[in-house]
C-alpha cells in the first residue's frame, strides 16, 4: 500500500490570496488530504486585516475543494461558518494515524502544550495557533505547528507543512523547504 500524503495548514483567516496559494501548493504537491487547523474566514480580534481579506471567495475556494478537507475548528471559527462552509469544521480534534504514528491534529487553543491531550502513548500533538512553526520533541509528545498561511509571527515564513509516512517537511508558498523531521519512535 502506498503511503498517504497530507498538505497541513493554518491560520487562513479569511485571504484570498493564501487561500488560493493553499490549494495551487495542495495540488503542486499532489497529497491525498488537505489538514485545516482552523481559523478560516475571520482574522479575530488580535490580528490586523490580512492581505485580501476576502471571506465570501474564500469560503467559495474552500467548498469547491471540499472533498479533499479534513478540518477542525479555531477560537476564530464559529457555528456560522459552518453554515457557509459544506465540509465540517466544528471538532475540536482530530485522531489521525501515519505509518502508526498517532497525530492529535487541533487548533491549540482548547489543546496544547500547557494542556495536553489525554493520550495512551507517545504522540504527536499538532496544532496551529500560535503562527510560528515548531517542532519540539518532548518525553511523551512531540509537539509539531505549520505555522501560519497568512500572519506567520516571529519572523516566520507563509507555509505548510507536508506529513508523508514518518517524515515531515515545512515549507513556504515558493516550494523551498523550511524544515524537515523524521520521526523514528
């Protein structure tokens, strides 16, 4: 069986323009699943206006690739976005599993590393929120972020992040890798 590929991403927060950068790189990279970490449509209260703030056409951009998501939900995201948006959006978390490799994909504002999931073995906790990209191995967990599509903070850049099997790579809208980790157990 051939190992899945998945695009992870974050923190859209409503830019047309990531968004569309979004899918050309999904498509570019040819993965099987895109991975919402949330916080589509609005920008929230702390961030300014993001580059071609454009709700409505993102929320057309996203629907018309609606096969392909996998999303969970941001301290952004509310119970009228899902009313826009035709794929669900309002789970806090989701399991996932690579190569046995447990993936506890959330937002990080309800689960993060002040507030760990509950989890039988070791793990990978990853979320966005924060807009910086990390990847920090820990007894336990090892805690993994994209970052940010449209507000990356700390310097960071405008990216992804791609899971194939055990092996993880960050990287920017012009294709150049960040970042990259294997995972070995």
């Amino acid at each position: 069986m051939a190992t899945k590929k998945w695009m992870v991403a974050s923190d859209l927060h409503g830019s047309i323009l990531y968004a569309n950068k979004m899918i050309e790189a999904y498509k570019k990279e040819e993965a099987d699943k895109l991975i919402l970490l949330g916080d589509l449509l609005y920008h929230g209260p702390r961030n300014d206006l993001p580059v071609e703030y454009k709700p409505k056409e993102v929320i057309k951009v996203l629907n018309d690739n609606k096969e392909d998501i996998l999303c969970v939900r941001g301290n952004c995201d509310a119970e009228v976005d899902q009313m826009v948006l035709e794929f669900p959006i309002v789970a806090d978390y989701a399991l996932l599993e690579s190569e046995g490799i447990d993936i506890f994909a959330t937002h990080g504002h309800v689960y993060n590393e002040n507030k760990l999931p509950k989890m039988a073995k070791k793990f990978i906790l990853l979320h966005g929120h924060t807009h910086v990209p990390k990847c920090v191995e820990n007894e336990n967990y090892i805690y993994m972020n994209p970052g940010s599509m449209t507000i990356p903070k700390e310097g960071s850049h405008h990216g992804y992040m791609l899971i194939e099997g055990n092996k993880f790579t960050w990287k920017d809208f012009d294709g150049n890798i960040i970042n990259e980790y294997t995972y070995k157990g």
